[in-house]
C-alpha cells in the first residue's frame, strides 16, 4: 500500500488464502485490506492517537437507510451523549476527491445530522462545518480534535 498524507502507524495483518487482511481495532476483527480499507484504518488511527477521539464512541461502516436505501457510512463519530457529531467518508488513493464524494457524504447526513463532515482519501483532507441555524456550511483547514468538536 502507497504511504499517506497521515502519520505512519503499526497495523497487524495477515494472509487468508492469498488475500491480506487488517485488524480493524474499532470492530474487533480482520477484515480486506483494500486501498479504501488503507485509508479507513489510518484514519481511524488519527483520529484515536492524534485528536484524542474514544475509539468507544466511534462506529465504522455503520448501516443507515438513504432514501430507502441501505447504505454504510465509513466513519461515524459519537459525542459522549451518543449523538453523532462527525461523518468521515474515505476514498481510495487513488480516487480524487470530487463533488460525487461530497455529494456522497452529504446525503449520509440527511440520516445523521451532525456537524462535520469529512471527506478523504489519504492524501487529501478536507472538513466542513455545518450550521443549521444559518443554513451554511464552512470548510475548515484542519480536522478538530474531539474537544474542539463539541465546542465549536
């Protein structure tokens, strides 16, 4: 796998019949290392070792319905009251980051309803802000830690 635009980080892996597998701490289990399951993981690790996020109140490839249809979020973050406060869609490396995954991400949010958005596919990063109030939305230049996500 290409390196990231994401810290560097141990994983355990292993090969099942020819096809390499990577633990997934969030689920408890090895699942396909694929370009976007790259992204996913690292990902997860920043958010857990640099932005001090609980992996208790992260939830990964979480079902929901859009429009009746069942879909799967890659990322879903919880504040400590169980609301979800951030939506994480991932993309291989390989993908370029286009209005279809913003698109993508926001009708996730129809379900969800949170605050951030976050769109990446480890090399690019980008994070919206939303204000329902206002019926707006900014993108910031950084990815808030889990402090600076309940409060700004």
């Amino acid at each position: 796998m290409i390196p990231l635009n994401l810290p560097e980080y141990t994983f355990t892996t292993r090969t099942v019949s020819g096809k390499t597998e990577i633990f997934d701490d969030i689920r408890k289990r090895f699942v396909a290392l694929t370009p976007e399951e790259w992204v996913r993981q690292h990902f997860i690790k920043y958010l857990v070792i640099e932005k001090q996020y609980p992996k208790s109140l992260i939830a990964v490839e979480m079902n929901l319905k859009v429009i009746r249809r069942a879909k799967r979020s890659d990322i879903v973050v919880f504040g400590r009251n169980g609301i979800p406060m951030m939506v994480v869609e991932c993309k291989a490396p390989h993908i370029k980051i286009s209005q279809k995954a913003f698109d993508q991400v926001a009708r996730y949010n129809m379900t969800f309803n949170v605050r951030f958005l976050v769109v990446t596919n480890g090399l690019e990063h980008y994070c919206c802000k939303i204000d329902f109030a206002a019926s707006q939305y900014s993108f910031l230049d950084f990815i808030p830690d889990f402090q600076q996500i309940q409060q700004l």
